[in-house]
C-alpha cells in the first residue's frame, strides 16, 4: 500500500447536493426549504435556542443546583494534618491556630486519609469511623 494509492471506500464520499437545478433533480423550486417562513427567507436567521418569541426550553426548565451556605463553616481535617498541631489536646480552636482550619469554620471532622505517628487527643471534634480507629491504633484518645 502506497499513499499515493489511498482512496476513500466506495460510498463514503457523497456528491454535493446542487439545489435549484430543476424538479428532476429532486431540489428544485423552493430547493428543500419549505414553503414560506422565516427558514424559507435568504436572511432568515434566528440565534440558538430561538423559538420566535416564545419562552426558550431553557429559560421554561426549573433551574438545577444548589450551594451550601453551611459548607463555609464545615472543615475537613486530614489525619496527617493532626501531626502539624503542637497543643495537647486538639480542639477547634487549636485547629485554627495551627492554620488547619480556616478561622471561619464552626466544626471540623477528621477524616481517614495520610498516617498517624504520635498520640493525639482530640476534644469536640467529629471522626470518621476508619479515623476513630486509626487514633485509638496510634494511642490517642476521643473526648465528646
């Protein structure tokens, strides 16, 4: 096989349609445009998702989505972030003096995600099931 000798497969290039050559062409007269219109107009152009002055499909739908204003005020801590804290006990306000937390959140949780070498204390802080058992592995403890 040469690139010289490369065509396409027979049926896959498809002559240009000539309209306005006649009815014995089979596009002739009004040349596949319909029968009056705006569509059937030279000019006849109308922007995406126009429907002639009538509400949109996309303006009728109901919008979709929704942003927590409480997330502002949840934190995600990660277990490997706990190492960086140098209180002894481990509260939100520790969190927050260490830069973990940003000064704007109301609770933090810690999650399962990085290792945990030294014993923590962690007091008013929610934990996840697997987190839970990472700290009580590493001797640290829970405090409601």
């Amino acid at each position: 096989m040469r690139l010289n000798t490369l065509k396409p497969s027979a049926g896959a290039k498809r002559a240009r349609l000539r309209v306005g050559r006649g009815a014995s062409a089979g596009q002739g007269k009004t040349c596949g445009r319909g029968v009056k219109g705006q569509r059937a107009r030279k000019g006849g152009y109308h922007k995406v998702g126009f429907e002639g002055g009538q509400m949109p499909i996309q303006r009728r739908m109901p919008k979709v989505g929704f942003r927590s204003a409480m997330a502002a005020t949840r934190a995600e801590v990660r277990l490997g972030e706990l190492a960086k804290v140098t209180a002894a006990i481990i509260d939100l306000e520790a969190l927050k003096a260490a830069d973990i937390v940003p000064v704007s959140a109301e609770r933090a949780k810690v999650v399962l995600s990085g290792k945990l070498e030294k014993a923590v204390t962690l007091k008013g802080i929610a934990v996840t099931r697997g987190a839970r058992q990472a700290i009580e592995a590493a001797g640290g403890k829970i405090e409601a």
